[in-house]
C-alpha cells in the first residue's frame, strides 16, 4: 500500500510539472517577443497570453457555444469554441443559456487565476449541441489547466448536500475529490441513494483561487444537463443491511473487500464534536469516524454507522459516515492506564499509536494552558477551546476539550494550577508517518471531569523563588539608589545655598546701583517730556492758526475771486451787444473786490464776518449766495424753519463758510439750474442741507487737493471742527445734496414744533 501511495504521488507531480512546462512553452512560442496582436479571434490565443499582455486589453472576437451560465453569476458565463474555453466577466441582468451559439466581442484580462474576456458584447447566433467532453482524472484537474473547458470525470459519490436550486455532489477518484453542481429535476433519485454509486459526468471545470496571490485553490464542476450526470452503477443494497464488521478490521486485509463501498460498524461513542467528527470503541479498539451529521447524539451512545474506509495520517478512518442511533447496550469500556514508566522492557514507545482512538488514563505535568475562541459558523454561539500542554517522563502531549459559552466545566480547567500533577482520561489521538515512528500524542476530553488534579505544586517553587529573589533584589537596588541620591541631594543643597548668598549680595549690589541710575534717568526724562510738551504745543498753535488761515482764504478770498470772474466773463459777453448790462456787471465785480479785501482783513484779524454782523445766518446765506449766482442762469432758494435764533459765532461761521462752498462747487462744476439752502433749527440741533440739480458726480471718483480742488476737504473740517454729522449724497445725473447737521445746547425752551415756522428768503 505505501509503495502504491508513493506511486500516485510522483505521477501527481510529475503530471503538475509537465503541464506547467507545456503551458510555459506555449505561452513562450506564442509571444516571445513584445508584440502585441491586432485581433485575437479563438479562446486558446486567450488563454496562452502572459499576464503582462492580457492587461494590455487586446481585442477579442470569438464565436462558441456556451457551456455554463448560472442565475447566480449575475450574467457571466464560460464560452468554449474549437480550440479551448474562456470565461466571459458579462456584468449584467442578461446573459445566454448553455448551448447557446453566440459571438462575442470584448478584451483580455488576466483576470484572478487565468485569462479572461472583459467588457464583453455578444449577440445569439442560435443554438447548437453542447462541445464534447474530454475524458480527464481528478489528478489533471487539480493541476487548473482544464479551467473553463468541458470536461468527462468518473467516480464514486462520496456525500451529497441537498441546495436550494441544485445538488451539491462530491465526487472521489484517486485520492482526489471535487465539488459536481447539478440542477435539480423532478426526476431526481432521493440524493442519500446517490451515496457511494459510480458516475460519469460532464460539465465545465472552473477554478476557485486566491485572487491576491494569483494561486489556485480547488476545481468544481458545473453540470448544465441532467444528461451529462451518468450513474454507472449504485451502491445497492443498504448499507446498514450489511453485516457488521469490527472497528479493528477497516484496515485489515480482506478478501471481500469492493473498492468504494461504504462498510458497516457498530460501537460506543467516546467524544463527539457534532458536524465534525466522533470516535467509536467496541472493546480494545477505537476509530475515528468523519461525519457531517448533526443528529442529536451523546457520549456513552452506542451507533450504527456507515461509511468509506480511508487513511489519515497513515492511520484508519471512516469517511463519509453516516449513523444512526441505537438501543442496544454493550459492557462498559475498559479505560487503559498509560505510563511511560510500565513500558514492557525493550519495547518500543511508539507502541502507543496501537492505543489510538481508545479511551485512556495519562497521568503528566501542566506546563502550559491556553484558552481560544472557536467559531462554528455566523448563527451560533462560539466555543471555548481549552488545550492543556502536558509532560510525563521524556514524553510530551496535549489534552484539550470543548465547551459552549458559559458551561461551568471551562471554569474548572482554567482553576488547575500551573506545575499541577494531573491524571487526564480521554480518547488518545495519535499521529505518525512513514517511518512509523509517533509523531504527536493528544488526549480528547470528553468534559471537565477527564482531568483530575492528582498533586497540587509546592508553594516553593523555582518561580516563587526567583520572583523573591527578584524583589530582593529591587529592595537592595532602591535602599542604595535612595542613599546615593540623597548624598548628591545634600552636598547639591549646600553648593546651592552658598551659590544663593554670593548671588544675593551681588544683588544688593546691582539693586543700589540701579536706584541710582534710575534717578538719574528720571530727572532726565522729566526734562526732555518738559520740552517735547513745549514744542508740541507751539507746533499744535502754529499749525492750527495756519489751517484756520487756509480756510478762511479759501471760502472768503477764492469764492468772491470766482463770483468776480463770473462778472468779468458776463461784462465780456455783454460788452458790444449790451454796455448798460456791462457796465453794471462791472459794478458788482468792484464790490466784490472791495468785499475781498474787507473778508482778507477780516480773517488775518480773526473777526466776525461782515455778513454776519449786517444780518442773522439765513439772511447772510441770501445776501452770500445771491452775488455768487449773479450773472449765472442758477435760480436760488433760501429757506429756514423752525425758530429762527442766534448761534453761536463759531457755528453761524462756519455754517455760513460750508454753504458759501457748496454754492461755490455748483457754480464751478454742477450746471445745475436751481440750488436750495435750507435751514432747520431744531431744539437740540441745527440742520443745513444745500441741494441742486445738476449733474452729480460719483463719490469713488471724487478728486482732493491732489488736483488743485480744496472745496469738499474744507467743508469736511469745518463740520469736524462743529463735531457735526456730514454727509455728501451725488448720483451721476440726480444732482447733489450736502447735509449738515449741528448739535447745539438748549438755551431756550423750546417752542411747539407741530405746526413749526417756514420762512423763505
């Protein structure tokens, strides 16, 4: 048996190696250079191209038939033509059924594990017979170079798990197995029947992969046609009919031995790890039996059960099995103590592997306890895993045991000391090779009570003693750190309490020296802050008799030089046609000169204006502003309200001065036709708003002293200096209003303003 063991193997891998090699010259031939091909019109150019080629997403165009398509795939499908099959990654609700002919275009991918057709387009030319299947083992598909082609296997049904749409049928032959989708019928078998039959199937191979590695994992099979699932022959009779043969017997030569049958066993079951596996002993001997039964069952039950005799670790099992449960009993099993002390002499010790799968009594040393979590699957609570690592003369092992969440056993197991001398009782598990020599010893628990605590550990212990050790000698180094630390303290606090008096009489020192440098200092500053004052307030008086200077030039001297402008260019105009007119224009210019020199006088010698000594505010702004528009096309408006009263000098001035300027700009710049000045005297306030016709101006473009023009800076001073409200509103052809609003002390009470005064000048 093992020479024939070793046999399939090197056919395996010399199979593995000649395809590779065949596949790798193929792929050589056809792209040894860097080209890259126009067209690619079959499935084998596809499949040949290297990797780096098919992600250059060459044009595809090939026409087959399609061999699988399944609801699932969400539209893609494999489709197969004279020289190979390719898969075809058609993302969409739409795809074609298996023997379908279509035509499809797209381009290469590598795609996860081998070439593929992505971006696909394809139209139905028809339907066509499926491509025939090419007889292969399991051994060659395992190798993933049938992926994607259709395919003929034979083999014996090992298991069959029953899908919402399809059977899901594992298929055994050489040592290999492989997952067979098939759609369900109406004609189906009961699929239990199928178990252990011999069939021939057809179908495409695909390849699961790991697609960040790029390797290959497993084939399955997909079987469109009720057809293409042959059954050779059934297993026929029951299996539990046969008779029942002893659990030592599966593996011992017998002459009626039928390749692939399931055999029939009978025993006790010893542990149970339900949907995985369970062990059976009927007497001195165990097996492991592989079963994905779920079937309520206990430890102590005795079980029928049936299945495929196959090797694991060169030691029997029984696959595939299924059980059932039974009501007969059988004499208690004999627990078998084991010690590396009462091996018969000169025997060897891998006389331990003829115990495997019974239940035995291993005494040993707890070295080690670790606890994980196990996962069953996404519906069930996980189970606590409890593996105990065990040493007994030279001999080491392991013990574990399972338990659900919250199960008081688990408790028990992680409460035995470390060092603990323990007797663990459980089903022996072991592992060898070739060379029959024991490779791995591990005790199944069946629950807490397997292991029982025979000597608890010394409380003197090597790690009580060294961690004693330890802290002595932590409290060693800490009493002399502590003695050195405070030495440095000391002689430190004595450097810093001397370095502390020099520095303090060095302090004394600096702080008489300061004292006296801040004396001086101080009379210095007293002295320069003294003459700073004096010279800023002279320079304060020099600069404010200099600007009310400028002020009372600009809207005395320059408005009656523009009214006696005015009265020059009208007597010119005048001249021939009219010299009466002229004459008299000439007259006003002369009292505007002779009113000149009175308003020059008047503003060197800071006196009150001339106008405003003959008349109050509203009159002198008649009188002012009638001789400034003399000679113009402007009509003027004088007007005030409210009770018409004395101000003070200072604003009736520069009132009087503010509107003499904004009548002066109108007659410069406006063209307006008609201009008001209005007066509002308030209780508490004085208001003087000039308004005019003309053009108007935008306020951004406003031009200053930059450009010769010193109108609109005075006004805005001299309402700066009253600490009144000004504001100057214009929009290109609205005109412009020029608002001033006083604040003034209440002097008098004030009269009723429901009905106030209006006077018109």
């Amino acid at each position: 048996m093992r020479r024939s063991a070793n046999a399939r193997i090197f056919q395996l891998r010399l199979l593995r190696i000649l395809a590779i090699a065949a596949l790798f010259f193929c792929s050589f031939a056809a792209f040894s250079d860097d080209s890259v091909p126009a067209l690619l019109t079959n499935a084998a150019d596809v499949l040949s191209l290297p990797e780096g080629l098919a992600r250059k997403s060459i044009p595809v165009q090939i026409r087959g038939v399609v061999t699988a398509a399944e609801p699932g795939w969400n539209g893609q499908f494999f489709v197969q033509d004279e020289t190979s099959g390719v898969f075809v990654e058609n993302r969409s609700d739409r795809y074609p059924k298996p023997g379908d002919v279509v035509e499809v275009t797209g381009s290469t991918w590598p795609g996860s594990f081998a070439p593929i057709i992505a971006k696909p387009k394809w139209k139905a030319l028809g339907a066509g017979p499926l491509p025939r299947a090419k007889s292969v083992s399991l051994d060659q598909l395992m190798t993933g170079l049938e992926d994607g082609q259709r395919v003929r296997i034979s083999g014996i049904v090992r298991s069959v798990t029953v899908l919402t749409t399809a059977l899901d049928i594992e298929v055994a032959s050489g040592g290999n197995r492989m997952h067979v989708f098939r759609h369900r019928t109406a004609n189906d078998l009961d699929p239990q029947k199928l178990v252990g039959a011999r069939v021939h199937v057809s179908g495409t191979v695909a390849a699961s992969f790991n697609a960040a590695l790029r390797h290959l994992m497993y084939v399955v099979m997909f079987v469109p046609q009720s057809e293409d699932f042959v059954v050779e022959q059934l297993e026929g009779s029951d299996p539990f009919s046969r008779p029942v043969i002893p659990l030592s017997g599966i593996a011992e030569y017998r002459r009626d031995i039928i390749p692939g049958q399931r055999v029939h066993v009978k025993g006790m079951v010893t542990f149970l790890r339900r949907g995985q596996d369970l062990f059976l002993q009927d007497g001195a001997r165990g097996l492991h039996v592989q079963t994905h039964q779920t079937n309520d069952l206990a430890v102590g039950d005795v079980v029928d059960a049936v299945g495929f005799p196959d090797l694991d670790h060169f030691l029997p099992v029984l696959d595939d099995a299924l059980y059932r449960k039974t009501s007969e009993k059988i004499p208690p099993l004999e627990t078998k103590a084991i010690s590396t002390t009462n091996i018969p002499p000169g025997t060897n010790p891998n006389w331990l592997i003829t115990n495997h799968a019974t239940i035995v009594s291993m005494p040993g040393k707890l070295l080690e306890r670790t606890v994980r979590s196990m996962f069953t699957s996404t519906n069930t609570p996980p189970i606590l895993v409890i593996s105990l690592l065990l040493q007994t003369e030279d001999l080491g092992f392991t013990a574990q045991a399972q338990f659900p969440g919250g199960d008081p056993g688990a408790e028990k197991l992680t409460a035995i000391p470390i060092g603990s001398i323990v007797r663990t009782t459980g089903v022996c598990v072991t592992q060898s090779a070739e060379d029959k020599q024991l490779h791995a010893l591990q005790i199944l628990l069946a629950d807490a009570n397997g292991v029982a605590i025979v000597q608890k550990p010394s409380w003197f212990t090597a790690t009580r003693l060294l961690f004693g050790l330890v802290i002595l000698f932590v409290v060693l180094v800490v009493a002399v750190s502590w003695s050195v630390t405070v030495s440095k303290k000391n002689a430190v606090l004595k450097e810093s309490i001397h370095a502390r008096e020099k520095a303090q009489l060095e302090l004394q020192e600096a702080h008489d020296q300061l004292e006296e440098r801040v004396k001086e200092r101080t009379a210095q500053l007293k002295f320069q802050i003294t003459a700073r004052k004096e010279s800023e307030l002279q320079f304060k008086a020099t600069l404010r008799e200099r600007t009310r200077l400028a002020q009372e030039l600009h809207d005395t001297v320059e408005q009656t030089l523009t009214g006696i402008a005015l009265q020059l260019d009208t007597t010119s105009k005048l001249f021939q046609a009219k010299p009466d007119g002229a004459s008299h224009h000439l007259a006003v210019a002369r009292n505007l000169v002779s009113q000149s020199q009175v308003d020059v006088r008047r503003s060197v010698w800071d006196l009150r204006s001339r106008a405003l000594e003959e008349f109050d505010l509203p009159g002198a702004l008649s009188t002012s502003g009638k001789m400034l528009v003399d000679g113009t096309n402007i009509d003027l408006e004088v007007s005030a309200r409210g009770r018409v009263r004395p101000l003070s000098e200072t604003v009736e001035e520069n009132l009087l001065r503010i509107a003499q300027e904004s009548l002066t700009n109108v007659i410069k710049h406006s063209g307006a036709t008609t201009v008001k000045i209005e007066l509002d005297y308030g209780p508490q306030n004085v208001l003087l708003q000039v308004s005019d016709n003309g053009h108007g101006f935008e306020q951004e473009k406003i031009v200053g002293p930059g450009e010769g023009h010193f109108g609109l800076l005075g006004i805005s001073e001299r309402a700066k200096r009253l600490g009144a409200e000004l504001s100057i509103t214009s929009e290109p052809g609205r005109g412009t209003i020029v608002r001033v609003r006083v604040p003034i002390e209440q002097d008098a009470p004030v009269p009723d303003f429901t009905a106030p005064e209006e006077t018109v000048v």
